[in-house]
C-alpha cells in the first residue's frame, strides 16, 4: 500500500487510478532485492538520462553512508545516477559497488575518459542483523540485481528491499518491539510540481499517526492494541540502551521541481520535520536518520530561481509526504519470525 493525498487544495485521484509512489516521476525506476528468509534487502533507486540533482541531510548521530560528501552544494559532482538503501548495516554498503558494475555495464554513469563513465551511486544503511541471519547482508551480486531488475510500476510498501529486516520500538528489548518496512506517499502541489517520499523505517521510537495522535508500532504492552510510551521509557530507567548505529530510518524525496544542490539541502532538512512528527524519539544517539533529496525534472522545465513560496512548498510537501511514507511502513509490514507486525496488534484488525 502507498499513500496518495491533496495538498494545498489540489484533488487528486485514488490509489487506484495513480503511481503514488517515487516512480510515479519521470525518469525514476526502482528495483529490490528481498530475501524472506534471511530477512534483508536492498533497495535501489535509478535516474535515468544524465542522472538527478541530490542533495543529503543526516541527522542521526550513528549513520552509516557511502558517497555523500560530493552532495554538498559547492562540491563538484552535480548528478548521481542511482541512490541505495540497505539492510546489511555497513556490510550492505557493498551493494553500491554492484549497482556500480550494473550502470558502467550500460554505459551510465559521469564521463571521466573517452571510453570510460563513473556511475554516482551514493547509499546509506539500516541495521537489521538483529532479526534473521546476522550473517546474510546485502552485497555486490544483490546491488547488481536490484539495478537490472529496476522498473517504473508503483514501489510495493512493507517487507520489501531495505525495510525487509527492518523494526521499530526498541527501548525494552526485541520481546516487545515491531516490525517496520518500506513507505512511499506522493503530494501533488498546486503548482504543478510533485512531491514524493520512499522510506526504510527502522527507528529506535515509536511511529504515530499525527492525524490521530495514536501510536501505530512501537514498543508493544501486554496487552494487544497497546504500546508503551518510547518517550516515557526513554525518559525512565527501564530503558535498555542500544548499541549505536542499530536504529536508522532512511528517507528519499523526489520532486520533478528544477532545484540547484542547495535548495535540494534545504528540501532534505524540511523533510526531517516529517519524520520528527512520526517517529518519537527521533535523531538520537542510535540512530543514523538520514534524508535525501533528488530533483528530476522534465528537460522543459526552468530552474526555480530562488527559496520563495514554491520552494517554501515543495520543503512543506516532502516533511508530510515522508511522514505519511513513514506510517505507511509500518502499517504495510507483515509479521515474520516471531516479530509482530502493526496490523497484527490490533483489537480487530489483523494483517
């Protein structure tokens, strides 16, 4: 399931009816890699043509990334050719170095020599070697195949790709936490631009509805349909502390908005706000939250100029649709392995 929503009075149509995922852009496809049994995966984000403008915002004090310096506005490199988000912790960074092999295969990549391309592939990764086999990760042959295998069909949500192995609320342990997964929300702006999050969710906190201002994963109670407080606990003594960098909530925000590198910052940076909304506690100690932000435009489309009410905008629309995309994760995940998913720790819902 993802999720699809007006915004700024503009109507859009069902789920039904439309992509409401990344690929819903011009120019962006995705491909995974899931393995069920190891409870893995690898998502791969492609930009097709010369490749989409990037920039990162990490706010997480534990992260784990590959090729992000040269995403700072003033560096020199101006286009990736592919984003990766993995389960594997650092292990899964090898991935990158397949999708790599994939695109230098296909002549992708920034011309460095008359007969020779360097694919851009920045990546970051999610820790999930707690659940499954810690000894299966993510590597060069799953980057490489999750490259060949990407398309533009709308991204699945839930135990896919990176959000595979992925849980939330942890604070008392893995007895009580929930599984998270992959998210997708789309926002069609007045203005014509679009806005669309992805995101491997697998936070330390708990994830809340602020629609609702209910908890929809988190650190389970005794009893079903319940969770504790992860502010509470992590505000208590009950808490147990972590092990930095085994928590991380990874978030991609396209737009087909002609941005430069520096307001593709600012865009990253707004969207944490979304995140912060959902997940509570967020940016922590032990956790390497992470955001990027790609703009893939149509060839006819003019650069916006400077910050003013459209870019003003698109930064509101990317914290909502990634609050959005987070919920959705959780809601769309499914139990596995003993670990209870959202839709299985309800009254009357189940998944």
């Amino acid at each position: 399931m993802t999720v699809c929503v007006a915004f700024l009075g503009l109507k859009v149509p069902s789920l039904l009816m439309e992509n409401a995922s990344l690929t819903a852009i011009a120019g962006i496809t995705a491909g995974h890699v899931t393995d069920e049994l190891n409870l893995t995966g690898v998502t791969v984000v492609r930009f097709a043509g010369e490749g989409a403008r990037a920039a990162v915002s990490i706010q997480g004090a534990a992260p784990g990334t590959r090729e992000t310096d040269l995403l700072e506005p003033g560096n020199l490199v101006e286009k990736i050719h592919a984003i990766v988000l993995t389960g594997g912790s650092a292990f899964g960074l090898d991935a990158a170095s397949g999708v790599m092999a994939a695109l230098e295969e296909e002549g992708v990549g920034l011309p460095v020599l008359e007969d020779t391309v360097v694919p851009i592939v920045p990546a970051a990764v999610l820790f999930d070697l707690n659940l499954g086999s810690p000894k299966v990760r993510p590597g060069i042959d799953w980057g490489y195949k999750a490259a060949q295998d990407a398309k533009d069909a709308p991204i699945s949500s839930g135990n896919i790709g990176a959000g595979t192995g992925a849980t939330v609320g942890k604070l008392l342990g893995p007895s009580k936490m929930t599984k998270g997964g992959l998210g997708s929300a789309l926002i069609r702006l007045d203005n014509g631009f679009t806005v669309s999050a992805l995101v491997a969710v697998n936070a330390m906190g708990e994830v809340v509805d602020s629609a609702s201002n209910t908890v929809v994963a988190g650190i389970r109670a005794r009893d079903i349909g319940y969770y504790e407080s992860a502010v509470d606990v992590a505000l208590g003594k009950a808490a147990t502390a972590p092990v930095a960098g085994t928590n991380t909530t990874l978030g991609l925000i396209a737009t087909d908005a002609n941005l430069s590198k520096a307001q593709l910052k600012k865009i990253a940076e707004m969207a944490h706000d979304g995140m912060a909304r959902a997940i509570r506690p967020v940016h922590t100690h032990f956790d390497g939250d992470t955001v990027f932000a790609v703009s893939m435009p149509g060839s006819e489309v003019e650069m916006i100029a400077d910050a003013d009410a459209s870019l003003n905008s698109i930064g509101i629309a990317a914290a909502r649709a990634l609050e959005l995309a987070i919920v959705d994760a959780v809601r769309s995940a499914k139990s596995v392995s003993g670990l209870v998913a959202s839709c299985d720790w309800q009254i009357t819902e189940t998944c």
